[in-house]
C-alpha cells in the first residue's frame, strides 16, 4: 500500500514531501507532485509535512479523490 497525493496538490507544489522521502519515490509533475508505488515505503513522513493536507494512505483517500490513486500510478507508466 503506498501513499497518495491527491487534488489538494494541484498548483501548490510546496515540496516539503519531496524533501522528506527517504527513498526519493516523489517526482514533481507539471501541475503538481506524485508518489511512485513501486517505490514508496509507507513510511508517512511525506504525509507529517504536507502543508495542504493532500496525502493520504491508498486504503484512505477520500471517496471524491480515488481518481488520483491511478493518476499516481499512471504517471509513472509514462
């Protein structure tokens, strides 16, 4: 299970998540910030900073949000 960035991202791009990834599994898009779950550890650490609350355990993302579960993963098919 790996954590989500979901819409709240979209143009705030902080990046306080990126800094505090131990295994560097966030990547910067155009409009905002995604989580590779190939990659991510589920440690929370990205989830502690987010100053706009936009991340969230896949099991916990807001039913009006779950898009973004497969736009994080499609973004890294690309």
């Amino acid at each position: 299970m790996a954590f989500v960035i979901t819409s709240p991202c979209i143009e705030e791009k902080s990046g306080e998540c990126v800094e505090v990834c131990p295994v560097d599994c966030i990547e910067e898009g155009k409009d905002m910030f995604y989580i590779d779950p190939d990659i991510c550890i589920d440690c929370g650490a990205c989830e502690a900073v987010c100053p706009v609350e936009a991340i969230y355990m896949e099991d916990e993302v807001p039913e009006k949000e779950h898009e973004f579960i497969e736009i994080n993963r499609k973004f890294f098919e690309e």
